[in-house]
C-alpha cells in the first residue's frame, strides 16, 4: 500500500502543475479536465449553527436566523447550445426573454431541452467516447433571482451553499464571477463576502448540461440537468467552528462509549482572537451525559484544533434495530456572545475480522456490527421523484424510509453517489446502515485495463472499440480522488455511514488504488469503516466482495467454497417490470453461509416522469419518450419495487417475507412443532406479539399468542396443539403465524406485522362429497361440417370446429363466454421485462403462433350416460398435439380436462444477444448455470375465454393478496380473498403480464348479486382475471413505436421494424390500457415464474419453468352459479 501512496503525492503535484501551466490555454472550465472547482470552500461536515439551545436542540435549520433558503422560483434563460448564449448575459439582463423556473427541479422536466435516459454510454456520445472532449453544442442554463443580505449578517462570514447542481456550474454576483464546481451530488460552497453588499444583491448561476466532470457522471438515470438539491445562504461569525471530525466507537465490551471530538476553529477576522470552545452530550432523555470546554488562542486568518476524550458507560448504542442517537452541541463563546452547532452522535463499532466460524479449516473474516455479524438486507437508492425528476422533497423520503423500515429492510446503498443531507439525517434517526458511494462511474468507457499505455482511455484508440477504463488512467486521478474527498469529508461525522464504496462500475486499475488509499487513510483514526468498490472484485482494493447480480445457485457455491472476505452482493435481484422471482432461494443461502452477509436489491424505485397524454390521461415516460430520435435505453430505467407513485409493487411481499428478522422452521408438523428463530442481532423477541392462528380453509379455528423471550440469535421449537384437529370432508388446515410491534417504533406503528409465515398441517382429509345434481332437463347434441352445439331447454353448449373453440355457453339464456371469444387454448403471456431480457419473445414465439388459428385435427361428441363428451385435438404450430374434453352435464356444469403431449426433435431458436446483454454488469453463475437447457419451455399451459363485464367480482382460495408467481409466492398465503378484476390489474411502468395468482383451490368470478360461475379444480391451479386481454399487455400488439436505442447516427438511418420484431419492446404506457368490456379469465395449469437475477439473460429457475418433453393433464370445473349462496354451497362439493 506504501508504494500507491508514494504515487499518490506525485501525481498530485503533478495535477496542480498541468492545471497552471493550462490555464494559459484558455479552455474554459467546463471543457478543462484539470479544472475540478475554482473559488470553492474545501469540503467539509454539513452543519447550520444557531444563537441559542432551544432552536439548536431542533436540528431545523430554518429556526436558525443565520440561514436563508433560496429555493422557490427563479428566472431562467434556456439555450440549445452554449454558442447561442447572448453576450453579457449575466449584466445585461433585459435584451433577452427571461422564464421562470421552480428550484429545486430539472430544467428538462420544466419544459427546458430533452430528458435522456441512457444506462451505460453516455448520452452526449454513446458509442466510442473521447474524453475529455465534448459535444460543441451543450445546453446551457441561466438562473438568476434577488439575494437579501440582513444588515446584522455584514460582520460575519456568509456562504451561498449549492447542494448539489448538474454539471458545470459558473456562480456570479452582482455580474461577478466568483467561483465554479464541478461533482453534481456534493456540495459547492462559495464564501460571497467579497461579492455583496448589504441589502439587494443578484444572484446568478449558469449551468453546463456537460462538463467533463460528466465523464465520471454515467450512471443509470436519467440524464437531466439544473438544481437537484436546495440553494440556501447561511453565515458565520468571524470567529467560529470551521469543521469536526467525530469519533462514536465502542470498547471491546461493546458496552461503553469511547468519544473523540476534534474541532477545527477559524479566524477570518484580522485580529487575534480567543474563544471558549465548549461541547455537551446530551441523550435522548436530555440529559447531559459528558461535557467539556478549552479556551483556544487564534491568530488572524488562522486556524485552530482543539480535542476532547471522553469514555460513557454503558451507552445506549446505534443500529438500525435502535438507533439511540446523542445530541451533540458545540458551542463557541467570544465577548458575551455564542454560536451553536448541533449534530446527531452514535455510537457504534464497524469491523472486519476473524470470527469463529471455518470453511475447510480456514477462519472466516466476517462483517460485525457492534460485535455482532450482521446481515445486510439493503437496496440500491436513486435520487428519484416522478414530479421533479432527481429533487426528492423531505416527505418523499421520509416515504421511502417508511416503507423501508415496514418492509424489513435495514440498509441502504446511495446508487451512485451521495443523497442530500437530509437523507443521511433521515438515516441516522429511522436506523438505515448507509453503503454510501462516491459519485463516481465512467461506466460507457468500459473496464479494459491497457498495460501498454495507460491513456488509452482518453486519448482514444485506432480501433475505436476499444475502450480504456478512466479508472487506470493517471490522467484523471486527480478527478477520481477529488469525489472522494467531497464525499467523506462531508459525510465523515454520520452515524449511518457504515460503509464507503469508492463508485460504480468505472473499471479499476491505477486511481482506484489510490482511491482506497486515499479514503482508508482518512477514515483510519475515525471510525475506520470498511471500504468497497464492485469492480476490484476480488483484488485488494475492496475489503468486502460485492458482486453484482448472483443466482442462488452461485451463492451456494461461494457459501461452500468459502472466501476471504464478506460477500455481499452490491446489487442483485434485478426488480424491473414484474421481476424478484427466487428472492427465497438467494436468501436460503444467505441465511445459510455466515459469510453471505446480504446484499443490495436493484433497486428501490421505479424512474420515470408523469406525464399526461392528449387526451388528459396520465402516464409514466421514460427513456426515448422525450425529443425525437434521442439516444435510449427504454424502460430500463422502471426497475424497482415501488413506482414512480411510491406505490410498493406486488413483489415488496417476497421481499419483506424474505429479509423478515423472525424465521419459522417446521419441525415436525404431525405433531405441531415449528421452530421460532430470533434473527435481530439487538432485539429480544418480547418486544414483539407473536401469535398463531389455526385454520380450515378460511374458518378460523384457533388462535393463541405465544410468549417468546427469546434473545438475538437464538431458536425455541413451540408445539402447537394439532392433535385435536379432526379431518372433515372438505377441508385443508394451516396454521399461520404472525409477529406484530406491541409498541410504535420509528415509521413503525403499533400493530403492524414485521414477521409471518404459514404451513399446511398434516391432516387427512377426507374425500369431498360428490355433486348430487337435481333433475335438468336432457341433453342433445346436434352437429354440421362447422360446429357441434350440446343443448337442452336450459343450457347452450356451442363448438366451433372451424375456429377450434367452445364460442357460446348459456345458462338458461344468459351468455357467458363474451363476443364469441369462446374458451381457447393459451399458452402465451404478454412478455414481461425480464421475458425480453432473455429473448422469449423470439425464443418462444411457436407458443404464441400455437395460441391462435387453431388447427382442429379431430373432434368428436358422444353421449356418455345423461352427460356430453366433446374432444377435440389440435396440432400446435409448436408441431405437438393439444386435447380438451370438455364433459358436459345437464346442470350446466362442464368439466374440462386437457392433455398437452410432449415436445420432440425441436431446434433452438437463434436469437442475437441484446444491447444489454452486451454491455452488461458481470453476472456470476454457477457451474450448474453454465450447462446450456436445450429443452423446450413454454411460457403458459392454459385455456382463457371472456366474461361479460359485470362479472368482476373475483373470490377465491389460493395465495394472495398480492399478485404471485411460481418463483415468486412466499411472501403470500393461502387464504379466501375478494377482489374484482379491476383491482387485479397491476400497472407496471411499461404493460406486461400481470395479476397472476398461484396455489389455488377455487376461484368464482361473478355479479355484485353473485351470478357467474366457479372454477374448481382437483388439483391446484393458477388464474389471471383482468378486463384486458392478453394482447392487451403484450407490446408487440401494440400500435407504438420500438424502443430503438439510436446511439448513432447511423443506427438511426439503419433501423427496420423487422429487425426489431419479437426482439426489442415497444413505447407502451399504462395510458394505452383502457378497461375493456369484458373480464378474461385465464386457468392455468401452470404459468413460468417471472426471474429476475437479472433483466438480460437470466431465465426463471428450472423449477418455474414449463418442459415441453413431457406429458401434462390437468382438468377444472366451470360451475355455474345463480348467487352467492349458491356458490358457497357449491364450492364444497366435488365434480
């Protein structure tokens, strides 16, 4: 490490030189490399200081009279390009149209150029980037608005505080240039003193859309520009506190307090000085547990440290499970006067060491949070609002935060930068573990490390394909090394910060070892977090592995092979679209492997601006929404597991169930017993109610609360009393458990369930009672060369055998299948994000070909007793064969059994890989993902047919509430739930398969009266019931454009719908789904689960896949029904 620090200090020298001797070159900042900041404050803690304890204590700064928030409405000037810019704009303010402009907010989502969302180029030069160089034609903005200066603040030293700003920013006063700044997600401070005067001043900032600070800027966002974070001045005295450094840390008992405050006093008067430097520690209780103070002697424009040590026992400790925070009060007295600053301290020990645990004989070195070996159940977090673009208002986090914490996740990773202050000040009070990252990814410059020429990366090379990571080319350290210090500087002092991450997918090589030293060294005598990039992947310079995007397959195997450092996936379970399929299985090894320590979910919220449509109708847009011909990358942008509207997706279930801190385990459920695992690292389980409920079918039995005290970390096997239950002809038992907060905790209310789980008892069931029909009138069966009909006085039965479909069914003349749709065979589902990501939509395509123009190889009709058989085989264009029975009752009642014969001699389809999948994010698999599965799969094994409309009230028994799949159901129960098929719609950004329910034993679709039918089935079966048609989500149907990428200009002229076709999605919006006129219903045998160890290659596991080599029979029962009474009735029964 010595030698990388060695190099470090010359090419800081270096740095410095390049820029002096290039200042004579008069580039302007924006365009020069070498020039990072120009006039700006070094960075240093975020704080507001105050007069007096009472407004300190509150921690607002607007009860400070020392802070004036700029934020609210400016006058802005827009141009294309930086070459149309009037001359003396910022003097001559009345030769050009000014607008006006909300602050914070990007200008692009105020009607200000084109919003861009590109993943990994860059969105001025997507394709064989140059760098440092730049578009000539870069958007620029103007702001401007009127500054007041308090007379009482002319004696003191007065900030303009810009907290965070895109990209290139140029500050003047009163048409003064005073500074510049680049690194858009830190702050940039101004001293203005110089600048002002008392009373009115203007205050103008002109924006570069571009700068080549841009370069370190390729994250997965939106590309959009302007204020991102609040604009505020604030004052000081002369005399005051500059910046502290704190150390909260724990003794080897991990019980008492170890406290280091260092405090750098300023002078900027021109006199000599001295003060009272005093602090207090204050709990939540407010009390006073240790104070201290020492008279400092300053010299004129001089600088002062003084320390303070303290020891507290037995202190209340930080952690996500109990964040006891500390009032940290620092107060500087001079000449009768005082100043006061605040901050929240916590206390908490972060380690990496050795822990007792082996692999092979060899120790493994595991994460420990004070003293305990956590597990990380995080998410990646964009700064993202569907109103603004990247200004997220203190409600809007506070939002996320609740749902985060009600949902069990304990940490979070600042995907790929850091947030505004008020994040982390969120984070220390909810008890959120902060992964916090650098803002820092050239990620369209690629990871090639060149060793015959370090800057290749910049200077290009004669074949453009090849690309040099910034992150090995010494030309840019200094670039690389001046995010980091922005980034710990300001963000040293926060209790949350837990863990540093260097950035972003940016290669590694040269400036990222100087980067780790960098920041270990800075951290080292303070809390000494661990330090971790994802691109050093196993080298020296990440003290955790965390790789992006595992199986649970790969995390078995890295759990059995072992390592030799933690593992924690930085980013995983890829949540785009309707995605988090085998959640359970990634967290089974994790749970497993002491040294799989969690991991960060991608991600937490979907990006994408609302907007309306001609007509009034709103709709979310994302990437190639905006402009024409932009560069794009679709709808990658909507990957979360909450929309735009911070409403949480269906799939937040399987993530709360799956990251919960309370385990069930069945023991052994004949005789009742389940084991009951405390997964809190702080928290005994008597803070909770834990309770069983028993039930058959939906009767609750019995319920019971169960008093644990069971300690962190510790199992109990309870015995419930399951011996007394007695099989009944129509029942299945569960028991279901459920853990509820006895009290309010922080975004936590009382009652609120954190932990639950159900298992299906043992109990033998008897045979359900066969069906005693009553007397129904005779059936008759008459057929031509086109159509069977089966008919009595009281019932219709209609095939068409030239269509291959059952297209009217009548119930004592009431229609129940809709517009002649008749009930069809259906193996095809409207392609989902992660459907595309693989190429099923191509791949699979013979399924949606066999899901229409059915080609009828045989039918028959016979009467069987008083019954009706109707048989007819298809022949596929999948080139299998396909029977339906349907057994027709004088009732009215048809069972419909099915036959799918096994798939032979097929060919794979070829299918080119994506944009993605080219570019994408190492995925490491398991030597068991390698294998190529060459056997065919179908995506659904089902029939559908249509209901009229007011048949929308959906019951049923089988997993719920929420939307689930066959790799996707955990985090649901098996129980009776009403619905109707306008709430089952989920409305993904861009339309897909939706709505799904797994494990069910019966389903009824009927009127408010009760009127439909009920749908029973031997076997479990699965059902969509929507008032959209399959084709109505599947975007190829879709009169929409392709999400083209038009990276270049070529690719643009090149494009053809054809290439496109079954491989790229279309431009469709939740606007496009318009409720239809009926309700489809599709049973399925079986549907494919959804995937999502990532959106570019990653199949569903075998398990949730549907072989076509195989033989399937499966049946269900149309049951028609006059009320709910009847239903009910009904429903118990077996046909």
């Amino acid at each position: 490490m010595l030698r990388f620090f060695f190099v470090l200090g010359f090419w800081f020298a270096g740095t410095f030189c390049i820029y002096a001797q290039q200042a004579g070159n008069h580039l302007p900042y924006w365009r020069d490399m070498n020039v990072l900041s120009v006039n700006k404050e070094k960075p240093r803690t975020t704080f507001m200081t105050y007069e007096n304890k009472t407004d300190a204590l509150t921690g607002q700064y607007e009860r400070s009279n020392y802070y004036q928030l700029l934020n609210g409405t400016w006058k802005f000037y827009y141009t294309d390009s930086q070459e149309n810019l009037p001359d003396n704009l910022i003097t001559d303010i009345e030769n050009v149209s000014w607008h006006d402009i909300q602050v914070p907010g990007n200008w692009e989502i105020q009607g200000f150029g084109i919003p861009v969302y590109i993943n990994h180029g860059y969105e001025f030069k997507p394709r064989y980037p140059v760098p440092p160089l730049l578009p000539d034609a870069n958007p620029v903005g103007v702001y401007r608005r009127e500054i007041d200066i308090p007379a009482s603040w002319m004696e003191r030293d007065i900030y303009l505080h810009i907290a965070g700003a895109k990209s290139g920013i140029y500050v003047y006063i009163n048409g003064e240039e005073i500074g510049y700044s680049e690194d858009s997600k830190n702050p940039a401070e101004f001293l203005i003193n110089p600048y002002i005067k008392q009373g009115k001043n203007t205050l103008a900032v002109k924006m570069y859309r571009w700068s080549t600070g841009s370069y370190l800027e390729c994250q997965d966002f939106f590309r959009i520009s302007g204020f991102e974070r609040d604009v505020f001045l604030w004052s000081q005295a002369k005399s005051a506190i500059h910046d502290f450094r704190v150390v909260s840390t724990l003794d080897d008992s991990y019980k008492n307090g170890l406290f280091k405050l260092s405090v750098d006093l300023k002078n900027n008067s021109g006199f000599a000085t001295s003060v009272n430097m005093k602090y207090e520690l204050i709990d939540k209780k407010g009390k006073t547990v240790s104070t201290s103070s020492g008279m400092a002697d300053i010299t004129p424009k001089g600088k002062k440290t003084i320390n303070f040590e303290a020891v507290l026992d037995h202190v209340a400790t930080w952690t996500s499970e109990n964040p006891d925070l500390y009032k940290l009060l620092l107060t500087v007295e001079k000449d009768g006067t005082q100043e006061i600053v605040p901050f929240n301290v916590g206390f908490r020990k972060i380690e990496i060491k050795e822990s007792d645990y082996t692999v092979k004989g060899n120790k493994l070195r595991l994460f420990y949070v004070n003293g305990q070996p956590i597990k990380l159940k995080g998410v990646n977090v964009h700064e993202v609002s569907q109103l603004t673009g990247h200004y997220v208002t203190p409600e809007e986090m506070r939002r996320n935060f609740e749902l985060m914490k009600q949902n069990n996740i304990n940490t979070v990773r600042l995907s790929h930068y850091p947030q505004d202050r008020k994040f982390y000040e969120m984070c220390d009070e909810y008890g959120l573990y902060v992964y916090d990252e650098a803002n820092i990814e050239s990620h369209g410059m690629y990871y090639s490390r060149y060793l015959d020429d370090m800057r290749k990366g910049s200077d290009g090379h004669l074949d453009g394909r090849k690309k040099g990571t910034l992150g090995h080319n010494p030309d840019w350290i200094e670039n690389h090394l001046y995010r980091i210090r922005n980034m710990f500087e300001r963000n040293k002092n926060y209790p949350c910060v837990t863990i540093w991450s260097l950035g972003n997918e940016a290669g590694n090589g040269y400036n990222f070892y100087n980067a780790y030293t960098l920041l270990k060294n800075m951290d080292k005598d303070l809390m000494n977090r661990p330090v971790c990039y994802e691109r050093a992947i196993w080298e020296w310079n990440t003290d955790m592995f965390v790789p992006q995007y595992p199986s649970a397959a790969w995390l078995e195997e890295i759990g059995e092979r072992g390592a030799d450092r933690p593992v924690v996936p930085s980013e995983y379970a890829h949540a785009m679209g309707n995605s988090t399929g085998d959640l359970n299985g990634q967290w089974n090894a994790i749970y497993k492997y002491p040294h799989l320590q969690g991991g960060y979910i991608w991600e937490w919220i979907d990006h994408a601006i609302l907007e309306k449509d001609e007509n009034g109708n709103p709709y979310w847009a994302y990437g190639g929404d905006y402009g024409v011909d932009q560069p794009s990358d679709g709808n990658f942008v909507a990957d979360g597991i909450i929309g735009p509207d911070q409403k949480p997706h269906p799939a937040i279930a399987e993530v709360k169930y799956n990251l919960q801190n309370v385990g069930f385990e069945a023991v052994d459920l004949n005789k009742g017993e389940v084991k009951i695992t405390n997964r809190f690292y702080f928290t005994n389980l008597s803070k909770y109610r834990v309770k069983y409920r028993i039930f058959k079918n939906e009767k609750l039995l019995k319920e019971a609360e169960l008093r644990l005290g069971l300690p962190p970390q510790m199992s109990e096997i309870v015995t419930i009393p399951v011996s007394t239950m007695k099989a009944a002809s129509d029942g299945e038992y569960f028991v279901n458990f459920e853990v509820t907060a006895k009290e309010a905790e922080q975004l936590i209310p009382v009652g609120h369930v954190i932990a639950y789980d159900q298992f299906e008892l043992p109990i033998k069931t008897k045979n359900k009672k066969a069906y005693k029909a009553e007397k129904f009138p005779q059936l008759y069966i008459e057929q031509d060369e086109t159509s069977v009909r089966v008919t009595s006085s009281a019932i219709e039965f209609i095939f068409d055998k030239q269509k291959g479909m059952a297209t009217s069914y009548k119930i004592n003349g009431f229609e129940y299948f809709n517009e002649e749709f008749g009930m069809q065979p259906n193996f095809w589902r409207a392609p989902t994000d992660n459907d595309y990501g693989n190429r099923e939509p191509m791949r699979l395509q013979i399924w949606k070909q066999s899901s229409k123009n059915f080609n009828v190889s045989d039918c028959s009709v016979k009467k069987e007793n008083e019954n009706v058989l109707l048989t007819v085989w298809y022949n596929l264009a999948a080139g299998n064969n396909y029977r339906i029975t349907c057994k027709i009752y004088p009732s009215g009642i048809v069972q419909v059994s099915n036959t799918f014969t096994p798939l032979t001699n097929v060919k794979a389809v070829e299918t080119s890989q994506s944009e993605v999948e080219l570019t994408a994010t190492h995925t490491p698999l398991a030597e068991s993902d390698k294998a190529i599965n060459k056997i065919g799969e179908a995506p659904r094994i089902g029939v559908r047919f249509r209901l009229p409309e007011q048949i929308n009230i959906i019951q049923y028994f089988g997993r719920g509430p929420e939307e689930n799949y066959s790799d996707r159901y955990k985090g649901t129960v098996v129980g009776l739930y009403q619905t109707t098929a306008e709430e089952m719609y989920v409305p993904y950004v861009r339309p897909q398969e939706n709505g799904h329910r797994t494990d069910t034993r019966w389903m009824a679709a009927t009127t408010r009266s009760g009127k439909g039918l009920l749908i029973q089935a031997e076997n479990k079966f699965e059902f969509n019931a929507l008032r959209n048609a399959v084709e109505d989500f599947d975007s190829q149907e879709a009169d929409a454009p392709y999400q083209w990428n038009n990276f270049t200009a070529e690719e643009i002229a090149n494009r053809n719908d054809a290439d496109a076709k079954d491989r790229l999605p279309k431009h469709t919006h939740i606007n496009h789904i318009v409720p239809r006129s009926f309700v489809e219903i599709c049973i399925d045998m079986k549907q494919q689960g959804v995937g999502g160890y990532d959106s570019w290659g990653s199949k569903p596991v075998p398990e949730a896949r549907i072989y076509t080599d195989r033989e399937y029979n499966w049946s269900f029962t149309l049951i028609p029904v006059k009320n709910i009474k009847e239903m009910e009735e009904k429903r118990k029964s077996k046909y």
